[in-house]
C-alpha cells in the first residue's frame, strides 16, 4: 500500500508533463514533421491516458470498502508538492476584516504567521482521478479523430499543439491543489479555449466567437479572482490540503481533511455565501450556465473535435469540478446552493428551448451541452451525497455521449463538405452507416432512452433533485444523522437502523434540526430555525420546481436529440452540392473513436450504476467527506418511479420528434410553425444576444468611442502640439546655419561681446 | 615714461591691432587676408601680454609670447597648406566658395561676384635677359598678376 502511494506520487506530475512535451515537440517539430505534425501530440496525450488509468486503478486500490450503512469509505488524498512558487512574508500585517466577522481563521491552530506562499503542489483523489480519465481518454479520442478530420488543414502542427496544451491545462486544473493554481490553469484552458473558436482565424465570424468566448469568460474569472481573495482572507491559505511549515506550524488547508472533519470550520453567513456565490459565477462563466452561456453556441465556429473535446466534454466541466470540489464549503450557505440548483434548471430548460428550434445541427447540440451542464448544476446544488456522485456521474456519461455527437456531427460535416444546415441534407444513413448507428446511440445516451448511460445518470440527478423535493420520501438518513451529535456524524448515519426509516417521518422541523446541529458553534446565523435571505430559497417547495423542470428538460432533450437525428438520417437522400466526391463514411481514423465512444456511450451507465462503483469512489474525495455531506448518505438505490417518469419524459418526445420528423424532407415546414410567437422567441435564443447588446455593448461601445475621440482629439492633440513647439523654434532658427565662415566668427563676437558686456555690468563700481 | 603711460599706449596699440584684425577677419572674403587678419588678432593680444609683462615686472608673459610667436609660425605654415589645397579645388580664394555645411534647403548666401578689375596691368621696366632660358613652359606664368 505504501509503495503504491510513493508510486502514485511520481505518476501525478508524469501525467500533466507528457502532453505538455507532446506540445512542445509539436511546436518546435510541427513544419518538419509535416502531415505527420500529430504524432508527438497523440502520443503525449495516449501516454497520459495510460498513466491516468494507472492512477485511477491505483486511486481505487485506495479505497477501501468502507464502513458503516451506507458504507462510507475513508478519505483519500495524496499530495505531491513539486516547489514552493512565491513566496510573501508577513502578507497579513494589518487587521482582518474577516476576524471582525467573528469567524476563526483556523480553529485551533496558529496562523502560517502570515506567510503567503503558493506550493505547486498536486492532489490525487477520487474526483482528481476520475476527471483526468476523462480528460485523458476523450482527449485521445477527439485527437485521433483530428488525424482524420484535420487532415490538409494548414494548421495541423498548430491544432495538435493546442490540443495538448489543452489536456495538460485541464489536467493541472483538475489536479491543483491550491486555489490559485486552480485560477491559473482555469485561465489557461479559457486561452486554449480561445484559441481553438479562433483556430480559423482569417474567418471573420470565428475570430469574433472567439473574442466573445473570451469576454463573456472574463466575467466569470472575475468572480473567481474575488472568491479566491475572500478564501485568503477568511482561511489564511489557499491550498486545498492540510500542510506543515518548515518551522512546524500546521496550517488547515481549505479542504484539508482536518477542516473537513471539523464541524465549525467553514464559514457561512455573508461572507461564505458571497464565496460561494462568486464561485458559482465562476462556474457560470466556464460552465455556461445562464446567465454567461452566450458564448457556448457561437464556439461552434471552432473546429469540431475542439468543440467535442473542450466545449462539450472537458472545459465545460471546469465548473462542476469546482463546486464538487468546494463542496464543504458550499454545505454552510444552504441558499448559495440552491441558486447553484435555481441557475442549473433554469439553464437547462432554457438551452433545451432554445435548441428545438435550431437548424445548425452543431448549435442543436451546443444548446444541449448547456443544457446537460445545467442538470449538473441542479444536482450539484441539492447538496446531498447522491447530488454530487449524481452530477459527476452525468459529467462522465456526458462527456461520453456528447463528445460522441460532436464527432458524429463533425463526420457528417465532414462527409458534406462543410455543410451544418440539417435542411440541405437528409438521409444520411445510407451513406454513412457507422455515423448513423453511432450518432443514434449517443442520441439514445443524450435522450435518457434505458439502457443508455444517460437515462441512468440523469435518473440519479432527478432522484436527488426528487429526495429534496420530497423529504419525507426519500430523506430519512440525513434526519437520523442529523440528530447524532456531530462529534459521531461520521458513523452516526451508519449506525441507524435503516429497518425503521419508513415510521420515522422527517419533516421540515426535523431538517432544519439538521442545519442547526451540524452547524453548532459556527454563528448562530445557520442555527436559526428562521431561514432569511437567500437561504429561505431552500425549501421543498423550490425543489418540486426545479425537478419539475428538470422533467420537462428531459422531455424537451429526447424532442430536439432526435429532431437532429431524424432530419439527419432519415427521409429521402439529400446532399448538398458543396459535399462534392467527399459524401462517403469517413476513414476508420474517424470512425474507430467513434465506435469506442459509442461503446462507452451505451455501457458505461449500467456498470457504474449497477456497481455503484462511481459513487463509492467519489465518496473517498476529501470534499465530500465532510460530515454535513455524508449525512446525506443514502444507501444505493433504484428509483423506478423517476425512472418511469424520465423514460415517460423522453419516449414523449421521441414521439413527437418522429411525428414531425421521421422520414421527412428536413427542408420540409417544420413543427416550429405551431409555436407561433413562441418558435420566434425560441429561434431568437430568447432575445440574449441583442440584450445583451443593448444592455452592454453598445454602452461600452459608446463609452469606447468617446474615450477614443477624448484619445485622439486632446491626448494625442496635445502631444501633437508640443512637438510642433521645437519645431517651430528649429525652423527660425536654422536659417542662422548658413555655412558661411564669417557669420559663424560674427556670433562669435557677439557672444563674446554679450558676455563682455553683462560681466561689465555686473562689475561696475 | 611712467608705466601707467606705457600700459596704456601698449594696451591701445594692442587694442587696436585686436580691432583692425577683427574687422578684417569679418569683412574680407580673400582667405589668405583672413589669415592675416587672424594673426593681427593674435599679436594684439600678444603686445597686450607684453604689456602687462611690463607693468608687473612679471618675464611669464614675455615668455608666453615668444612661444605664442613660435606656434604661431607653425600655425601660419598649417594655415597656408589648406588655403592652397583651397585654392586647388576650386581655384578661387574666395571664403565664399565654401558654404555646402549650411542648413539643409537653405538658398546659397548670394553674394556678389568680385568687382571687375579695372586696373591696369603695369608694364614694368626690367633688365634684358641674360644668360640661359631656363627651359618650361612659357605661356605658364610663374606670376600671377594679382591675388
């Protein structure tokens, strides 16, 4: 066991820096290597994967079976600290406004004696571990899928290089263990990001995309600056882990596991909501939820692997991560994650809107991307066990199913020659055989048809958004939890006689005593019965809302999945004129990742759900080992009452898709001309874009113009005009240069004379 | 003769030999009168050091002189190559000639041509030749008739 740790520790750095030599080699080797510029990419990116399965089957031989009903594993954590980067002695002189809030900076431990230093240091844990399989394994497959789709491109050496800067980005990301770091590699995937949309750059319509993506992200990076300033000023340190100082002193880490255990180490009230709430912009931004998801379909003018890869698989996550991982953090502010789950399914049904009536089959699928992470978010903000398995569950299908699509999407565009509009063509499955059969198992997986693996992820994020909307159903663990005392939460929940669950009602009263012991000696802020401001949102008449929409969301998913898919592939064959020689099935470098995708699309529910080995994995992650999250524990179950509504949800609207759209002309009218002012609405994405231009461009615009006149007309006039003084001096006097001697001697002498003369006069008796 | 007295007539003799060359040195084109203008400056100056040298009974100025002659001398022999290598390049004494390091764009400084000369060329008397011709070129004249 101890050898396996000291191995993991060296496998952790090993895997960021492989793709990261992959990127060097492509950009110092890429115009040698010519056609062949994927190589050191594929193969630094392959190499990661490899090392990210070993680090997950180390990560797991970790786990221990845990004990306990439900059986709780123990927290696993590994951290590899590579150096200390910065180093700021005394940054905390002054006083802290934080100690005014009454909050304790580090219960029963000194202070780091205010030094501020940032150890680059990575973690391993569960989460970690399964985000880098992710990463790693769709990186690879989106990359080798490039080989084929990318080929010929001008800039293949510099599309190889990006995507692999990409993977060791995300990759730091995920492994980080400090919230800095956390915010520099979070900027770096927003570059990467950046410049994938801008990959064609000479097409004015993707350097604006581009331009957009990176704005609209600015706005959540804010929120993450600010948030992490708060962190320091509230915790003392940024690093997730606990760490001793070379001078001995043991500081908590944000989540460390001593933190974690300690129930009166997170702060709440004010200052943790506006944290937390800071952090859900952040995720906002990344993770384009509303009301920053304007970027996400107009990143479509990216290359599509890049799309598959960063904007529908990995980079959007980056906010789900971050929530998952502040998961302690966000268990002290009941009103921040509820707006998490408020912003999820608004998102979610929105985007499920929006995409129904769009034409463009990648923006059909960009609007379902926004709409998937906005189900993350709903489960994320019910803040219970099943909640966050649930959400990183659906993130792994997710990234299976949708990378799955967007390659499908980009075979078929592809196949036609450029052409997205799912009007001019039709048919295609008798010309692409092995797309069709994908694209429809991954259109399964999105639409939650059963077995596929999203009908079991988003069954889990419904049965948590269910147990919240319905405690006295579902909630009896956490009410026996929450009546321990804290000192045993822990085990507390476990020991329980679950026999009894169903005599014991858990009511409202029952859950607020919830809240007020396991938040005993924080402030007396979450101990109140009384919920006030943003907290009062947590009520169960909220979550019958949210799952609610989150229904109607899944009905709406199965409607446009297969509107796309039966306006793609069915009806008479139709191929547009651009498409040329090259309307055929794509070469097996194509096709081949696709079939693994769609493997993965179709299995990978049922193992990880059957096994519940997902959700007893993430268990161990230290974040959602804090007690208020293991008090939600409930034991692993099938819900068949969800699963009938979901399944109910999504063969509705298969049904209605295939009235509209099976086997029909794509150019045919559409179901659209029955929604009447609503399908205006809907094809206008709700207006965002020109609000937004109202509201803020033109504003900003306006403001850069007159800054520009000010600029022009009074900086540079004045600038201008003081030049032109020894200019003016230097054309009188010049005309003194005339190259004749004798003026020259005449100056001389009048100097001379002048001087003679003002000495006299200084002299004179 | 008292020194005062004797300071004062050599500091105005030297004054005025200061003056005469100062005015020369700013009206006269002829560089070779310029140069002598300039060394009419310098040995005003030079009987002012002499003068002083008197009056405070002080040889230091004196012997400044002498080595102000000396240099002097050599300074003339100096001065002289570069009027002829003047004289060769544009076959003229004139000062005037030579104004190209004025500003750039600015017109030439026009000034008037050397007023016609109206003189006439004297015949003098000289003595029949005697002995051998010396042999060269006659029509180059070994003389010019005026400077």
């Amino acid at each position: 066991m101890q050898s396996s740790a000291a191995n993991l520790l060296v496998l952790v750095p090993l895997l960021p820096l492989l793709p990261l030599l992959g990127a060097v080699c492509t950009v110092l080797l890429g115009r040698r290597l010519g056609p062949r510029a994927h190589i050191p990419a594929v193969a630094g990116i392959g190499a990661a994967a490899v090392v990210a399965l070993l680090l997950l089957l180390g990560t797991a031989t970790q786990v221990g079976a845990g004990h306990g009903d439900p059986p709780r594993p123990e927290p696993v954590e590994i951290i590899s600290t590579l150096w200390q980067w910065a180093t700021v002695g005394d940054a905390r002189s002054g006083d802290l406004p934080a100690t005014e809030a009454g909050v304790p900076i580090a219960p029963g431990t000194a202070v780091s004696g205010g030094t501020f230093s940032i150890p680059i240091a990575l973690r391993l844990d569960p989460l970690t571990a399964t985000l880098l399989m992710v990463i790693t394994g769709v990186g690879l497959l989106v990359a080798i899928y490039s080989i084929g789709y990318m080929h010929d491109d001008p800039g293949y050496p510099r599309f190889f290089a990006l995507v692999a800067i990409f993977v060791f980005s995300m990759s730091m990301l995920v492994a980080a263990s400090n919230f800095l770091l956390v915010y520099v590699f979070w900027e770096a995937v927003g570059a990467c990001s950046y410049l994938l949309i801008g990959f064609w750059y000479t097409k004015p319509e993707a350097a604006r995309a581009a331009k957009k993506a990176f704005l609209v992200n600015r706005v959540g990076d804010f929120g993450l600056a600010i948030a992490v300033f708060l962190l320091w000023m509230t915790y003392g340190t940024l690093n997730f882990h606990d760490t001793r100082l070379a001078d001995g002193t043991f500081v908590e880490g944000i989540l460390g596991q001593t933190r974690i255990a300690d129930e009166a180490g997170y702060v709440g009230g004010a200052v943790g909501t506006a944290i937390c709430l800071l952090m859900l912009l952040a995720a906002c931004g990344k993770s384009a939820q509303m009301p920053l998801h304007v970027w996400l379909p107009d990143a479509m003018e990216g290359p599509t692997p890049a799309s598959a890869l960063i904007h529908a698989a990995t980079m959007v996550t980056a906010g789900i991560y971050l929530i998952t991982r502040s998961a302690p953090l966000f268990m002290g502010c009941p009103g921040a994650l509820t707006m998490v789950s408020i912003v999820g399914a608004t998102t979610a049904l929105v985007a499920a809107l929006i995409a129904t009536v769009q034409n463009d089959l990648k923006r059909v699928l960009a609007y379902s991307t926004i709409s998937q992470l906005g189900y993350m978010f709903v489960a994320l903000g019910t803040g219970t066990m099943l909640g966050f398995t649930a959400a990183i569950f659906h993130l792994v299908t997710h990234a299976f199913f949708k990378a799955l699509l967007f390659l499908g999407a980009g075979s078929v565009m592809h196949a036609m020659g450029g052409v997205i509009d799912m009007r001019r063509f039709g048919g295609l499955r008798h010309v692409m055989p092995i797309t069709a059969a994908t694209f429809l198992i991954g259109a399964c997986a999105l639409a939650g048809v059963p077995p596929f693996a999203g009908f079991f992820s988003k069954d889990e994020v419904l049965a948590s958004l269910h147990a919240k909307a319905h405690p006295d159903a579902h909630g009896s663990d956490h009410g026996e939890a929450g009546r321990q005392p804290p000192e045993t939460g822990i085990d507390a929940g476990g020991v329980a006689d679950r026999g009894v669950r169903s005599f014991r009602p858990a009511s409202m009263t029952s859950r607020s005593s919830t809240l007020a012991s396991r938040s005993t000696g924080t402030t007396d802020h979450a101990a109140t019965t009384e919920k006030i401001g943003l907290d009062a949102l947590d009520h169960p008449s909220t979550w019958r809302l949210l799952f609610w929409m989150s229904l109607l969301t899944a009905g709406l998913t199965a409607f446009y999945t297969f509107r796309a898919v039966f306006m793609t592939f069915t009806g008479p064959v139709r191929i547009p004129k651009e498409a040329g020689h090259h309307a055929h099935e794509s070469p097996p470098v194509m096709t081949n990742p696709l079939l693994v995708l769609a493997a993965l699309s179709a299995l990978s529910g049922v193992v990880l759900f059957f096994t519940d080995a997902l959700a007893h994995f993430l268990a161990a992650t230290p974040s959602l080992n804090a007690p208020a999250v293991l008090a939600t524990a409930v034991a692993h179950a099938f819900h068949p009452d969800i699963a009938i509504q979901g399944t109910l949800a999504a063969a509705i609207g298969i049904a209605v898709a295939a009235i509209g759209h099976l086997g029909r002309r794509s150019d045919s009218p559409q179901m659209e001309r029955y929604l009447g002012p609503l399908g205006a609405l809907f094809a206008n994405k709700f207006y965002f874009d020109p609000i937004y231009a109202a509201l803020i461009v033109k504003p900003l615009e306006a403001l850069a113009m007159v800054t520009a006149f000010f600029d022009r007309a009074i900086v540079d006039g004045t600038v201008d005009a003081i030049g032109q003084v020894p200019l003016a001096w230097g054309s009188a006097i010049r005309r003194m240069q005339s190259g004749l001697v004798q003026r020259y001697a005449l100056a001389g002498v009048v100097g001379v004379l002048a001087i003679v003369l003002a000495l006299a006069w200084q002299l004179r008796p | 003769m008292i020194p005062a007295t004797l300071l004062t007539n050599a500091l105005l003799v030297g004054a005025v030999l200061f003056c005469l060359g100062l005015v020369g040195i700013l009206t006269r084109r002829n560089l070779i009168v310029m140069f002598l203008s300039a060394e009419l400056m310098l040995q005003g100056v030079s009987v002012t050091l002499v003068a002083w040298s008197r009056y405070h009974g002080d040889w230091g100025g004196q012997v400044l002189v002498v080595f102000v002659l000396t240099v002097a001398a050599c300074e003339a022999a100096v001065a002289l190559v570069f009027v002829l290598q003047a004289f060769a390049r544009t076959g003229r004494l004139d000062a005037s000639a030579w104004q190209a390091l004025r500003e750039e764009n600015l017109p030439r400084v026009i000034d008037h041509g050397l007023p016609a000369d109206d003189r006439v060329v004297p015949t003098w008397p000289h003595l029949s030749p005697a002995g051998v011709l010396p042999e060269g070129d006659d029509s180059r004249s070994l003389e010019r008739d005026h400077v």
